[in-house]
C-alpha cells in the first residue's frame, strides 16, 4: 500500500495513544482505523514492516495484544514529505504537511544537494530571498549578477587577472589607428528560444544599450556598431580603447535579445542554463543542450526561497551541510546546501570576497572635511569591530585598508578634533551586515554626542534615487561586489556607480571620469587593477568614501556536491557539480 494512504489509518490509530505501549485488542484497533479486523492485521503489519508501529499480537479470542505507535502523526507527515521533496514531488510534500511553508523550508534545507532522478542530475539549494528578474540591463545584486553568468554569455570572457578568453566570439581585432573592434561569432549560436544570435542581433543590442541612460558614460566612446557579415560584428570608436574587449565581457553586457530591454515575459539568455521557472518561491534552471561550450554537467537547478532566521553573525557568506541546526546571519550572497553527509569527509573553501562593504562621505550635505576626516576616525573599522561584538553580532569579514584586498594599505595621522552637527543621517538598503554597521555608527556617533536617523531602503529604491541624485543622506553605506571578470568590473564600478556618483561634488565627478577615460585610453586590460588602486587610494586620502569589511566567504559541503568549487560570489560553480551515482 501506499505510504501516503497508509499515513491515513495510521492517523486514526493515533488517537489511540503515541509513544507508550497499549494493549488492546484486535477488533478495538479496526474500530479506530474505521476498517475490519482483517484489514487492520494487514495494516498493521504493513506499518511494522516500515518501521512505524511495534504490534505484537496474543492468540485467543478477545486477548489484548500489544501496540506501541513509534511516532506522532505530524512526525511521520514530515517523513514522507521529506521523501517526495527528495524525488522533486513538491506539490504532493505540501499537500501531506497542510501548505506549512515554515516546515516545506525546514525540510527543503534538510533535503539539498545533488541528487539523480531518472538518470538526470539536480540540485536543490535554499537561499533567504527571492531573485530579481534575471536581466542583465537593470541593477542587481551579487547573488543575481551570479545567475547572470549561469544564464547568459558574452562575446568574451575576462579573469581575475585581466586575461581574455573566447566566448560567444571566438576571435576579435583591435585595429589601432581607426580604433575599431572586430568580434568574430561561433556559427550555429541560438538564444535559448531556439533563435538565431549573429552579428545583426549583437550589434541591434549595443546600439539600443547606448540609448540606456545606465550605459550612457560606458559607450559615450561608441560612435556606431555593424554587422559586416553574419559572424562579424564591428565597434567604431571616437577615442582609443584596449581594452573594450574586457568591458564587454562584463555581466552588463550579456547577449539577449534587443527586444528584452523593453518587455522580458519570458526570459531568453545564451547560456549554460535556461530559465524554466522563476517565481517569488523559486528559481528553476536547466541545462542549455545547444550551448556554444561544454554542456553543463547538472540537468538542472532548483533555488528555493526560504526565509532566514534572526541574524547572528555578520558578513558571513557561507554555503554548508549542516545549516538546519545552527544559526547564521545573510549577506547580500548566501545560500545554504544541507544534507546528510553522515561519515563523510568533510570539504571547505573560503576566501575574502573581491570589494567590500564601505561608507560614502555625501559632499551633497553639509559636512566639510574636517569634519569627514575627524568622522573616519570615530568610525575606524577597529572601533566599528568592537561595537558590532559589544551588540552580540558576531564579525566574519576583516577590516578594509582599501577597495579590494591587496590595494595600497592607507595610514592617516590623528584628526584634529572637530564639532560635528548635533544630527547626523544615514542611509543604507536592505543587507543584513549593512544594516549591522549603521547600528554601530549611530551608538559610536551616540557617545559623541551626535543623533542619527538610519533610513533603510529596499535595493531598487535605494539606486533609484542614486540615478536621480535624490540620496540626501549625510552618510551612504553600500557595498562593492565584483564579478569575475574584476579589473572590468571595478573600472564600471568607478566609471558609472551611480550611488558613487552622486555623492561626489560635480567638480569630484569630472575629475574622476577624465581620469578613468585616460586609463581606458592608454592603458592594456592588464594594467587596470594597478591604475585603479592608484585612483581609489587618492580618493580615501580626500575622504570621499571609508572602506569598512571585506566578508569572508566560505563553501563548505560534507560529500554532497562533487567537482565543486567557489566563484567570485560565493556560490558553488553548479555547471560542474557532478555525481557518481
């Protein structure tokens, strides 16, 4: 019989008593079940057999036999819940646990990882919110600019160190004295809707992202693109640019159909993996079989929206095993993996994330910078540490000297002491470690005798007002994330961020795009990471911004996904995740 009709005799038995020896006889248990006594002899053998209930019965007429009901009802639901998620039987888990979302997210953490189902490999993973529209034009987090890279391809791709590889163009020339691109395309691509990518679709995309007022500073350099034959497309430049093949290999420049920056129903990438479902309870991915490179090893990828606990931990981005007994705090890029990996050897990576969290001097307030420089040292990351563990939160990043870890270390002479405004505001969006920080600040600001008001808004409303120069908070506290292509990656950042922007004087701003567009001018790809550190250490000398934490990332897995490894946002790399089973 099934396990789920069986749970249903089961339930009524129940009422007999759980957990504690009954004796009774055979004909008082068939009234329970609502069934005849024969029919009850063979459910209850049948729930012995599955390890529910102990039944030892005694030979005669009218003897009591003895029943022992091993486990409650809801605890048995839960099982077989378990079970169906664990073979991807979603609706029917439900349906036994009542729609209880809190238990189907408990038991969806205990449940992840890799598993094969019918000769197809899926994984099932967990992560606190729900995912933006996986778009590459909009703003997004570092967890959806991961899915970005899953979902779609550029024409090259960029590493940590400035090196190019081939993508969706296989090949590309820089003519030097006309300063013109030529990217040439793999035959045979298709956007995952099964349409034709060739160098008329690439070159419709750029010329409607120029338009984008988001690409406006990135592609002002861009007089016109075309396609010179179906493989080949070519960019037309104003002023000289190296490096151009590294910035359109950034995650902003994603190949998509140009109709998708207007309306995005169904959304259509050229990646590893297509979008089959992506809702505010779940993101579904599977495996692209028309992909230009290797296919992915996964069939497919279930991300499931559970909500997190109350956080206790700061900074922590952590992908691990045992995640339904303890209690860990969010980042903006945290996601769980729990299983039972009893007796197996136990895995980790961690690493300090590419960027950091940081805190923007607004020169659109009325701080001066005397001021700025007395307020870095009332806000020193050390003294930031010590609040955040004096309010119980538990630090997992290091102090940062500079941007990226690596940078020039700054050492700043003691500031003069000064008189600060009796009130003080603070803006942050929602980002648990954030959130974190702005408490430290307003109890050290507190001591000195300065109030703060923390506004905390939602992401999209936070670089919305950004983008309208609107953020008229005295301090901006935001965060810097990389991608993997990261000299690309920190150029945009300085280039166009406009939450960056917008709290620099107009004067600041200028200065800092005519100085970004000499590096783009005469600098190689390679040479980028060493020209931005210069820049962004002359900006923490003029106290335009601080830079508080870099996080510490961590993967750790017990034997449940093989072949993983971390990326640049602290996910595991699902399109090499395989299994031996």
């Amino acid at each position: 019989m099934l396990k789920d009709k069986l749970l249903l005799y089961y339930t009524r038995t129940a009422k007999l008593g759980v957990k504690k020896e009954i004796l009774i006889t055979l004909h008082d248990v068939a009234e329970a079940m609502f069934t005849s006594p024969r029919h009850s002899r063979t459910l209850l053998k049948e729930m012995h057999t599955v390890g529910w209930l102990e039944w030892v019965p005694k030979v005669g007429r009218n003897q009591r036999s003895l029943l022992h009901l091993k486990y409650s009802p809801d605890e048995l639901r839960a099982d077989l819940a378990k079970q169906h998620i664990s073979i991807g039987k979603y609706e029917k888990a439900l349906a036994l646990i009542d729609n209880d979302q809190v238990l189907f997210g408990q038991l969806l953490q205990t449940t992840s990882g890799a598993s094969r189902r019918e000769g197809l490999l899926h994984i099932q993973l967990t992560y606190r919110r729900s995912f933006s529209p996986i778009l590459p034009h909009i703003v997004q987090r570092n967890s959806e600019r991961f899915f970005l890279r899953q979902v779609y391809s550029c024409l090259t791709c960029c590493d940590e160190n400035g090196n190019l590889t081939p993508q969706l163009a296989h090949h590309w020339t820089y003519y030097e004295e006309t300063c013109r691109w030529r990217f040439f395309l793999r035959p045979q691509l298709s956007f995952h809707d099964g349409s034709e990518i060739n160098a008329d679709k690439v070159a419709e995309l750029f010329i409607q992202l120029k338009a984008l007022p988001e690409y406006h500073k990135e592609l002002a350099h861009m007089d016109s693109v075309s396609a010179i034959n179906p493989h080949c497309v070519e960019f037309a430049l104003n002023q000289p640019d190296p490096g151009f093949a590294g910035l359109v290999s950034d995650v902003r420049y994603s190949i998509q159909p140009a109709s998708q920056l207007d309306q995005a129903a169904m959304i259509v990438g050229s990646g590893a993996f297509q979008i089959k479902e992506h809702s505010s309870k779940r993101l579904h991915l599977q495996a692209f079989d028309n992909y230009y490179g290797c296919r992915a090893l996964t069939d497919s990828v279930t991300v499931w929206q559970v909500a997190s606990k109350s956080a206790s931990e700061f900074g922590k981005t952590l992908l691990q095993a045992d995640i339904a007994q303890e209690n860990h705090s969010s980042c903006s890029h945290y996601v769980s993996i729990s299983g039972e990996g009893e007796g197996s050897e136990e895995s980790q990576q961690t690493r300090i994330e590419n960027g950091c969290l940081l805190m923007l001097f607004n020169h659109q307030s009325g701080v001066h910078l005397m001021q700025r420089k007395y307020l870095a040292q009332l806000l020193s990351t050390d003294d930031l540490m010590a609040k955040l563990r004096q309010l119980n939160t538990h630090v997992e990043a290091v102090p940062a000297s500079n941007l990226l870890p690596g940078w020039t270390r700054i050492y700043r002479p003691k500031a003069a002491q000064q008189r600060l405004p009796k009130r003080l505001t603070v803006a942050v969006f929602e980002h648990q470690a954030l959130v974190d920080c702005s408490k430290a600040i307003s109890d050290i600001l507190g001591q000195a005798g300065v109030e703060c008001q923390v506004k905390v808004y939602s992401f999209e409303e936070f670089h919305d007002k950004a983008r309208r120069e609107a953020l008229s908070e005295d301090l901006i506290l935001t965060s810097l994330n990389l991608d993997d292509n990261r000299p690309t990656s920190a150029f945009r950042w300085m280039l166009s961020n406009s939450v960056l922007h917008q709290c620099l004087s107009p004067d600041d701003s200028h200065w800092l795009d005519s100085v970004l567009t000499s590096i783009r001018k005469q600098s190689p790809l390679r040479g980028y990471l060493s020209e931005l550190d210069a820049i962004a250490t002359a900006m923490l000398n003029e106290h335009w911004l601080m830079p508080l934490f870099h996080h510490r990332q961590t993967l750790r897995f017990e034997g449940i996904l093989k072949g993983v490894s971390m990326t640049a946002w602290g996910w595991p790399a699902i399109q090499d995740v395989w299994s031996e089973d």
